[in-house]
C-alpha cells in the first residue's frame, strides 16, 4: 500500500505524562487543532503547525474503495507570545464519511526571508485529481505564502503530483502523496513524496526534478519506503525517514543519507513508522515513532533521541497518533499529538 495511511482506529489511548519519567517537562501550548501535521519555526522563533482539515460537502469521489470528499478546511496556525491564532484558511483538504483518512497540508516550511511554503499532499494517481473538479488540480502541490503581506493570499508554485505522472520515477504504479517538506535558500525546496517513494526538489520557477528514490514494491522489495520527512544534517547532507508499507513491521522502518548525485545510504536502521525526524544545534537526532507496536499502528509513538555516536534512547513515550517534531533552540521540542482527530489536535511543549 503506497498511500500513507495516518490514521487507524486506536483501542488504547496512553497518557504522555504517565508514560515517562519525572524530570520531563511537558506542557500543552496549542490545542483544538483539525488533524496537526508539520510543524515548522519561522526566521524568527513563531511556531506554525499545518492543519490537514476536514475535507468537506464535495465535490465527492471513490479513493481506495471510500468516498472522499473536498473541502476548503485545511489551516495554518502559530503560537506567538503565547497566543494560538488561526492565519491561514481554505486551503484544499478532503476526506472520508467517518475522518479515518484526511489530506490536505501535510507540512509548512519558510525560508530566510519570511515567505512561507505549505505541502499539499494527495495520495493516489494524479490523472485522477481532476475528479474533483477545478480544487483537484490543488492537491499533491507546493503553495507559497508571502506572510508579510496578505497570510490569506496563496498560489502554486510547483505540481509535484504532475512531476510523478511525467517522471514515474520508480517506475511502479502512479502515486504522489507529498509529506514532508525542506526549504533551503529562497526559490528551493526538497520535498519527501510519500506515495512515489521519491526525494524531490522544487524551485519557484515551478521546476521539480528527481533527487533519490527508495524502495518500493516491484523493486525487489516485500514493502514500500513510504518517505515521510526530510532535514539536513549537520554535515550539509539529507536525511530522509521512512514509515514503510504495511505491515508496518516493527525494526524495517530507516533513515537514510542523501548526497545529491549518488545513491542513498542507510544511515540507521530498527526503527517503526517513523513519522518525523530533526537535528538539534548540537547535533543530536530526534525520531519521531507514530507507532510502537509489533505490527501496524498498534501501540502509542515515542521520540528517541540518537546522540552522535550512535546510542539511542526514548525520551517521550506516551503519544497518541503524533505525526510532527521540531528541535528548537534551548532543548526545547514541540511535538503534534492527537493527530488523527478533527478539533482535538494539539502541540506539546517537551523539555527532556
């Protein structure tokens, strides 16, 4: 299964502050969120977080044996001095009858001037976006925002789904589901397209090409990579994680290491359904787990820090569905939680 499912009915729900141990801080800054995915910091400190939506009244089709219906309800929302505020709407989001799959913007991301960068994921062949009518065309794209002047005022700048019916660069079955989100130098962007199996860079001029491919079904591999986020390492390096396919084994999920120009490396292995990845200033990794249990979404995420020789350990266990971290400056880390549910998303504050 290419298309990355992030949300499974869950029979147990754990309690973060239970979970861990004493000395860690945890604190809820934002709350109320419809399914938080990316989170991003701006040149200036403000915390965003992307609101995959809702979806909506329609237009309406069939997508993996379910109707999915459209609707303008995927936001944008920051915290700044404290404050939570919506600043962006409408933006393309649809879902199923009951909420168990939502897409819409899947991450946020800006560059040193300020403008902002959200992805719009999709999840399926992108001859088949037009079935939604003129907002079809919206989904699987990179859309600019200039904060600075109207945050209501967005455009395309780059159709990564249309990239993926030209390119098909796995050379399996058309999917383009674009997650995870890198903005480097104004004008450049490296985008991990969990339904091509692809690392993509994007630029203004609405130019995208191919920088890595991994594995996927028919490849001479049992599953898919199902990449899910991309950083850069403090070795000027990519980094980009995996979710797998189903079954989701505990142990399959990677991380790997990307020099544009040459194959990718797996840089660590072990781990499941990574979901989000990110380098502190000090050069400590922190993975983020959608899932610990033995086999698909079972069991509750977990953030597990890598330190630069290589050990690990869990340093927040606990969370339900979290799709999102970010290593900001002070030790301090912000994480999604709840990221399955439509009005009860939230941020949590986590000092280790």
């Amino acid at each position: 299964m290419r298309y990355i499912k992030l949300v499974v009915a869950c029979a147990l729900v754990f309690c973060l502050q239970a979970a861990v141990a004493a000395p860690l801080s945890v604190k809820t800054v934002m709350s109320g969120l419809d399914n938080p995915r990316g989170l991003a910091l701006s040149p200036w400190g403000v915390l965003f977080v992307a609101e995959a939506g809702s979806g909506g009244a329609g237009p309406c089709v069939t997508m993996r044996g379910q109707p999915r219906c459209y609707g303008p309800s995927g936001a944008v929302s920051r915290l700044r001095f404290g404050r939570q505020e919506r600043v962006l709407e409408g933006l393309p989001s649809y879902a199923d009858p009951a909420f168990a799959e939502v897409t819409g913007p899947h991450d946020i991301g800006f560059d040193w001037f300020g403008n902002a960068f959200v992805l719009i994921g999709y999840g399926d062949n992108p001859a088949l976006r037009s079935q939604f009518g003129p907002p079809g065309a919206q989904f699987g794209t990179l859309v600019k925002i200039r904060p600075f002047y109207r945050w209501h005022s967005w455009q395309v700048v780059a159709d990564l789904a249309a990239h993926e019916a030209a390119e098909n660069p796995t050379g399996g079955e058309l999917n383009s589901n674009p997650y995870g989100l890198l903005v480097l130098t104004p004008g450049q962007s490296f985008i991990a397209d969990a339904g091509a199996n692809a690392l993509l860079e994007a630029r203004w001029d609405g130019s995208v090409k191919t920088v890595a491919t991994f594995r996927a079904r028919g490849m001479g591999d049992s599953t898919d990579a199902v990449p899910t986020a991309v950083v850069r390492g403090p070795d000027r390096a990519y980094y980009v994680s995996e979710l797998t396919g189903a079954p989701f084994a505990d142990g399959s999920a990677r991380i790997y290491r990307v020099q544009p120009g040459s194959a990718p490396t797996v840089f660590a292995d072990g781990f499941k359904t990574i979901i989000d990845l990110d380098f502190a200033r000090d050069g400590t990794l922190y993975v983020l787990q959608y899932a610990t249990g033995p086999v698909f979404f079972g069991g509750p995420g977990e953030i597990i820090r890598v330190a630069r020789d290589g050990t690990r350990a869990v340093i927040a266990g606990g969370l339900d569905h979290p799709t999102s971290l970010v290593a900001a400056p002070g030790g301090v880390i912000y994480v999604t939680n709840h990221g399955n549910l439509v009005g009860g998303g939230e941020v949590l504050r986590i000092v280790p």
